[in-house]
C-alpha cells in the first residue's frame, strides 16, 4: 500500500487498533496486550504519531533538549485545537525508532543507516501540530531541504467514544485438514 493514500482508525487504547483504507476496506486488526506502547501498523512512525515523546524526551545520557522550538500558536487543525512550532532537531533529539523518525535529520539517518546520499539536502525547520486533547502529533512538516512538503495529516474524528467489540473481529482460525 502506498504510503500517501488516505487510511482510517479507530484506536481503543491501550491495545487495539483497527486500520482501513479509505474505501472502508479492513486492513488489519492489531492486539498488542501487555505491550508497553500504543499499537503499531506497518512502522514505529505510527506509534510515534500517536505517543511523540520523542519530541519531548532526548538522550538518556546528559542534559539538554531535543528540539529547538520557536512560534508555539494555538491553531485550528481538521475542526480541533492544537498546538503548533517550528521545531529544529538538535544533538539530543532521539526518535523512538531511527528508521522512522517524525523529523528528518541527517544524524539520525546516519545512525540507522551508515553513510547517507551527499545529493540529500537535510531539512533546517519542520512544523508541528500536536492536539491539544489528546497530545497526538497530527501533522509534521519539513519545511525546507529534499524532503520539502513531506507530511502526515492525522484527522481526529471523535475521542473517547465508545468501540464495540466486533470493531476489533479476531482473526478466524482455519479447521485442520483431514
């Protein structure tokens, strides 16, 4: 599935998450009981959507912040309150998974993948809106460099909302053959 077409969700945290396209299609059903994060789909970027900690919490190993945060607005994003910064990733800024950061970043790349391509032309800014509510990171934007446009769009529909369990159908097992 490309990575831009449109998806839906229904999240009940703390481990169940349904994903369709935008058809109505089911994806996947995901049950992560007992995990310590929210559910994931396809790539730790998703989790990293739903939980930025990443934002807030750099390095284990000294001081200093992750980002760099300049223009913090209140904004209106898909009908909801947010908050929105320019953000620049410092030294300390640490994604929850280098392959998959919200932020694009030249270290970062460096340490998941080694040597990175010279034509790639880092971003210098990104901008950022976390819901108020809820503290999702529903849009990150790099704003210059290569990536220039690169975004998500997380459109929250309802929160706290009762989900049924038939929402979340387990998977049927298959009779053995005889």
């Amino acid at each position: 599935m490309d990575q831009g077409e449109p998806l839906r969700a229904w999240l009940r945290r703390p481990d169940l998450l349904r994903v369709e396209d935008a058809g109505g299609r089911l994806l996947e059903v995901i049950r992560e009981v007992g995990a310590d994060h929210d559910p994931m789909w396809q790539d730790h970027r998703w989790v990293a959507e739903l939980d930025p900690a990443e934002l807030a919490d750099g390095l284990d190993d000294g001081p200093g912040a992750p980002l760099v945060v300049e223009g913090v607005r209140e904004v209106e994003h898909a009908g909801r309150a947010a908050w929105e910064a320019l953000v620049v990733p410092t030294d300390r800024y640490e994604p929850r998974c280098s392959c998959c950061p919200l932020l694009r970043d030249r270290r970062v790349d460096e340490l998941e993948w080694g040597r990175v391509d010279g034509a790639v032309v880092y971003p210098t800014v990104h901008l950022v809106r976390l819901d108020v509510q809820t503290g999702v990171c529903v849009w990150a934007e790099a704003l210059d460099g290569t990536s220039a446009g690169d975004t998500h769009d997380v459109r929250i529909e309802a929160v706290d909302e009762p989900m049924p369990d038939d929402l979340f159908p387990r998977p049927r097992h298959q009779g053995a053959v005889g």
